[in-house]
C-alpha cells in the first residue's frame, strides 16, 4: 500500500498544473540534447591512435634484442562516431607483423609505414582514411642466442644529508645477461641504471630501478635493487705508518727519520673501527732522491683503502740516510 501511495504522490507531482511545464521542459531539453548529439558525432573528425606493433612467429633459436612491442601513431578521419569505436572498442588493439616477413640476415628487421599502413587498413571500416603515420618504419634487432654477463652501476644524483656519505653500493644482481650483435657485446662492458635521483636521507636507501635502454641490445634481468650504505663522516687520525723505500737498487738500503708517520683524512666511522696502519701505504722513491738531491726526501702517500677521502701525510718531507749493505 505504501508503494502505491508513493507512486500516486510521484504522479500527482508530474502532473500537476504547476509542474506540467517543467516536465515538457524536460522533454524537449533531452530531444533537443539527443539531436545535437548526433549531429555532432556524424560530422568528420581526425584522431590519433597509439597502435601496438609485435613480432610474432618469432623461431625460437632466435632472441629478439630490441622491444617485443613498438608502438607506432596513425592519425585516422572519420566520423565521430565510427572514431568513437576505434577509441572504445578493440579493433585497433594490436597490430602483429610477421617475424619471417621482415627479418633480415644481418639480425635487423623494418617494417615501413606503408606495410602498417596495409595492416591497419584490414580492421578499419570502408568510409576510415590514414592522414599521417608517425614514425616512417620501425626497427627490431635479433641474433641467435649470442649474450655475456656484465655488471651493473647506478647513473644519476645520489647525495644523502650533510655529515653523512655512502659508504657502500650493493646490486641484487650485481650483473645481468645481455643479448646483442656480435659488434655491441665486444663494445659493452658495463650497463647502467636509469638516472636516480634520492637527496637529504641518512638510512640505508633501497631503490628498484630499470636498467637504462640501449638500442638493440636485451637485458636480462631489465631491472634491479640498488642499495645505498650510510655512514656517518668524521674526520680522524691514524698514527705510525711505516715508510718504504722503492726502487732500491741491490746493496742499497734507504732510512727515514722519522721511519713512521701519521695520517689524517675523513671517513665513516664504521670504516675508521676496522682501520690498521698497514691498510695505508707511504713510500720514500730512490729515484726521485737521486735525480733530485737534498737534505730531506719527499715521500709520497701511494694508497689508502676504500671510503677514505681527504687524506693528508703529517709532513711530506723527512731526513734519510742510503747505507750501503752486503
């Protein structure tokens, strides 16, 4: 009973003397909408299309080294309404060009736009016309199974917080398998990751990347785990490292005094926990006190381990003494 009285007040409103009007308002209003509307999507329209392009009936003794899928951009006139089906139905969803049709023997393969041209044509209505098709071919690359391994090293703008520096850089993989021409895998040596770009942290930083793209060349793996170790920098100390002489002919031995020095430099202090003097090396060369002779010689900081920077000797200039020996 309810819903007849609701149904009855529903009525009673519609048609009453004071909303009849409205109601034929309405009316015309939606007629009027749905004249415009088809007029509007009869009428000629142009509209570009990004069109997927695969490789198939790719053998499978080959690898394809360039993108499995391109994409090429055709501009189509019609009317709206036929456009409007290109845009929301799946006629124009993916092209497939065949691998035996447009490979050649140097393991490239193009397909001009004329051939797309062809093949887009076949799902398109009889009144649809291609104006312009962006770019004039596209290009595939494939080899039979030619590949190396090769590391990995991060590309871009990495700085964390004042008073902090990465201490270490780990890859999960540290290399991946690359599959090129013969001709790219002599000339790569490394691959890189696309730029990064991670400012003012202070925690170890995780970024999963992919690996910057190179033209013909497939990588397996395409992405990985950069992970950057903070520590904190501290500018420290170490004392009594030995100088050594090199160059020394037979019979000859150099002295220094003082036969030690120290060495400032800054680092992470998890770094500078595990330091030993014997990790730094400071060399006194014979050559260079014969060649050029003076009271004291200079010596020479030849290598520290890693993480250290800013390193500085005590002093660079010591007395010595060349003794003969049997």
């Amino acid at each position: 009973m309810k819903i007849f009285g609701v149904l009855r007040y529903v009525k009673m409103f519609l048609f009453s003397r004071a909303n009849k009007e409205f109601v034929v308002f309405v009316f015309f209003l939606a007629l009027s909408g749905a004249f415009w509307l088809f007029t509007t999507l009869n009428q000629i329209y142009e509209h570009e299309f990004a069109i997927p392009v695969s490789v198939v009936g790719v053998p499978k003794n080959a690898v394809l080294t360039s993108e499995e899928t391109d994409t090429v951009r055709m501009t189509i006139r019609d009317k709206g309404i036929t456009l409007l089906t290109y845009m929301y139905g799946d006629v124009l969803q993916r092209v497939n060009v065949s691998f035996k049709t447009y490979s050649r023997p140097n393991g490239t393969g193009v397909i001009m736009a004329s051939d797309l041209q062809k093949l887009v044509y076949q799902q398109l209505a009889n009144g649809s016309r291609i104006t312009s098709v962006k770019p004039e071919k596209l290009e595939f690359y494939y080899n039979y199974g030619a590949k190396k391994m090769v590391p990995v090293r991060w590309s871009g703008r990495v700085m964390p917080e004042e008073m902090f520096f990465i201490s270490r850089v780990a890859y999960s993989p540290d290399s991946v398998t690359i599959y090129a021409s013969h001709e790219k895998l002599d000339s790569i040596n490394v691959v890189y990751t696309e730029q990064l770009n991670y400012a003012n942290f202070r925690d170890t930083l995780n970024a999963n990347c992919e690996l910057a793209k190179i033209k013909g060349v497939k990588m397996v793996p395409d992405h990985v785990r950069v992970t950057f170790f903070t520590d904190v920098l501290t500018e420290e100390q170490i004392e009594g490292v030995p100088i050594k002489a090199i160059n020394m002919p037979v019979g000859k031995h150099l002295r220094t005094f003082p036969a030690k020095v120290n060495i400032s430099f800054v680092t992470g202090v998890s770094v500078y926990r595990n330091l030993k003097p014997s990790d730094f090396t400071v060399v006194a060369d014979y050559n260079d006190i014969i060649n050029h002779p003076t009271e004291k010689c200079h010596i020479y900081l030849k290598s520290v381990p890693r993480g250290i920077s800013r390193t500085r000797l005590e002093t660079t200039m010591v007395d010595y003494l060349i003794e003969d020996v049997e």
